[in-house]
C-alpha cells in the first residue's frame, strides 16, 4: 500500500490485494482390499496452499459404517498441513464406494473411496480392468471391462455366480446384472460390456464385479469418468458463439445507426444555416 502505508491500502490511496483461499488434498483416491473383519489404516494429507487461514470441514459420504476420520475438521494457517487418519473396517463383503468431501472457502473438493471386503475362505479370485480407451466414456455408450477370474481351490468345475456393478460416488447403483457360469479351468478371462445409460449425469464413477461360490467371495472393481457428449461439447460452443455474433451484430448495428443519426443531423444543420 502507498500513500498513508497501510497493507490493506486506503488512506493515500494505497491498493488492496485479497488473500488467495485454496488448498489440497492427498492422495487422489483411496483404494483397498480387506478381508471380512479386517482393520486397515490410511493418511490423508490436507495442506492450506493460499495465503489466508482455513478452516476445512471434511464429510464422508457412501462409506460411513466401513470408514472413520480422526478428525472431521482442520485449522490451518498458510502453507500448514494436517494428517487424518482413515480408520477402515471389513463389516460385510462387497464393494463400498463414496468419497471425502472437503469444502472451504466456497472450494470443494472429494477423493473417491473405494473398500473391496473379501471372504476369509478365498477359492476364487477375480481382477477387473478397464482399458485405457474406456477410461473415460460418453453417455449412451457401453464400458468394456477385461475379466480375468482365477480358480484359488474349487473343483475342477463349478458354477460361479457374478454380479456387475456401476456405482457412483455417493455409493448408489447405477446398473446391476447378475448371471451364472460354469468355470473348468483354472483361469478364466473374459470382455463384459456394462451399459451407460443415457441419464448417466458426467463424472465419476466405479464399475465392480462381485464372485460368489459357496462360502467364497471375491470382488474387484475400477474407477471411470463418464464425460459430456462431444455433440453436446460442439452444441453448446455453437450456442455461445451464436449468442456473442447476435452481440456484436446488435452492437454493430446500433454504432452505424448513431454514426447514420449524426451524419443526418449535421446534414440538417449544415442545410438551415444555408
């Protein structure tokens, strides 16, 4: 600040620069495997990367009976960091998806959380994955996933029972199949094609396979984006462009019409003067 010296400005006309709000959260994404009654623990690093004090409350959203936080909020002045401990909990099988949400400052930013539980007894194993070209995929089209199922201690030939899922962040299904096959070998892989509904709102999302056989459970699961429609992308450029020519031509028109206003007004006076 100039004049009168003061920081925030004023006084002799001084200038008042605002305090940069922001801050980061680390790791991008939670995964992890546990087996039915299992205890992990993870470190969620949260770092104020602006120039002014936050105050950083942290939600849990999808996974709350398999995830706890040492804290639900932080302090922290410029450039300080905190770690929260993540308490996680095998209660039941299946795939837990959600996500810790931090918001500060009107900024708000998530980490997915994904928790795959397993049964103690393991006689299958199974790994999804998704190739890079579907890694991100636009509404109305199908997620192609990669399959691969490993007998761990089975008979030779059993029928397993496989359950599809896509879940979004807040844990909610967004699709279900459910079929049953007969596995002879000791590995098996296979494509699936799980379908992206139309609605599919953009963002992300998880795709899950679930394997049941007698007492054995197996899970794997992968995250995805679902992006907007290119046609939708291009539209709405047209839309904003349509909008700023119908601007400027408006602009344009009303300029001539006063440099056509003047001309005929000068005109007018120029004649009576005659």
């Amino acid at each position: 600040g100039g004049g009168g010296g003061e920081a925030a400005g004023g006084g002799g006309g001084g200038f008042f620069l605002p305090a940069a709000e922001d801050f980061s959260i680390s790791p991008g994404s939670v995964k992890l495997k546990l087996s039915l009654g299992e205890t992990e623990e993870r470190i969620l690093v949260v770092r104020n990367t602006g120039s002014a004090a936050l105050t950083i409350p942290l939600a849990v959203e999808g996974v709350k009976g398999y995830m706890g936080l040492s804290d639900d909020s932080v302090s922290l002045g410029p450039g300080e960091s905190a770690d929260i401990t993540l308490d996680f909990i095998g209660r039941n099988v299946g795939s837990f998806v959600g996500q810790i949400i931090a918001t500060a400052a009107g900024i708000e930013k998530s980490i997915p959380i994904i928790i795959e539980v397993i049964s103690k007894l393991v006689l299958f194993d199974v790994k999804l994955d998704i190739p890079k070209e579907y890694a991100e995929i636009e509404p109305g089209n199908e997620l192609k996933a990669q399959i691969t199922l490993l007998n761990a201690g089975a008979p030779e030939k059993v029928d397993v029972f496989a359950t599809y899922f896509i879940k979004d962040l807040r844990g909610n299904i967004i699709y279900e199949e459910t079929e049953t096959f007969a596995v002879e070998k000791q590995q098996l892989s296979y494509q699936k094609s799980l379908p992206v509904h139309e609605s599919t709102v953009p963002g992300s999302y998880v795709a899950v396979i679930e394997i049941r056989y007698a007492e054995s459970f197996a899970v794997s699961s992968q995250l995805f984006r679902v992006v907007e429609k290119k046609a939708s992308v291009v539209a709405d450029i047209i839309m904003k462009n349509i909008s700023l020519m119908v601007f400027l031509s408006f602009m344009l028109v009303a300029i001539i019409s006063a440099l056509v206003y003047k001309l005929v007004s000068a005109g007018r006076k120029g004649k009576g003067k005659k």
